[in-house]
C-alpha cells in the first residue's frame, strides 16, 4: 500500500511539473524544496538550499562535513553521484549529460539525510 501510494504522489507531482514547465521560461532559476528524511525531534538544523538552472544545479549547505549527493530518475536509478562540502559556500554541478525527466535529490552524511525533487526539460 505503501509502496502505491508513493507511486501515485510521484506520478501526481510529475504531472503538475510537466504542467507548469510547459507555461515556464527556461531562463528562470526554479528552485528545489528540500526536506529532511531523518527527522529529529528538538533540534534545529538547517536545510541544504538548492535551484536548477537550465542543466546546473546550485547547492549550499550551511553546516559542517562533507556529504554524498546523488540523483535518481523515475526508475530509482542513479544517473549522477558527487560530494557536497558543507560550508556555506556555493557549489554548481553540469547535470546536462543525465537526461531530462522528474529527478530525486539525495544529500546524506553525517548531519542527516535530505531530498527534494526536480525536472530538468528538453527546450
């Protein structure tokens, strides 16, 4: 059930990103809600910020380490691995040879785990 019900928000949200891409400007920055998977009770932390633009994704991450980020497609494949330092700074990944498609983020390490969906389109 768990499983049908995860299908079927996934396939809700591919829906409306196709919708909305269709009436969008490539040329916009769209950025990417981020949640924390592993939710802590009584503690503040900070969320990863991320945008796509075009084929370059943004990230920055205000806490300390280094992190794994990998991107699935729609089938749970991994179509792009890298490490994310976590300091603040800015960092751009060229997401332009993965394809195009609804896209999961993933950011885990030490301080958690996070993820946030995004489309890429062929414009």
């Amino acid at each position: 059930m768990k499983k049908i019900l995860t299908l079927h928000l996934f396939l809700i949200a591919a829906s409306a990103l196709t919708f909305a891409a269709h009436g969008t400007d490539d040329d916009i920055v769209r950025e990417i809600e981020i949640r924390r998977l592993d939710v802590l009770t009584r503690s503040v932390s900070s969320t990863p910020d991320a945008a796509i633009f075009r084929d370059i994704l943004t990230l920055s991450f205000d806490n300390s380490g280094v992190y794994s980020l990998y991107i699935e497609n729609t089938f749970g494949e991994i179509v792009y691995t890298s490490t994310l330092p976590a300091d603040g700074t800015e960092y751009d990944y060229d997401l332009s040879g993965i394809g195009t498609g609804l896209l999961r983020l993933v950011i885990e390490g030490y301080g958690g785990e996070y993820e946030g969906y995004f489309q890429l389109l062929n414009l």
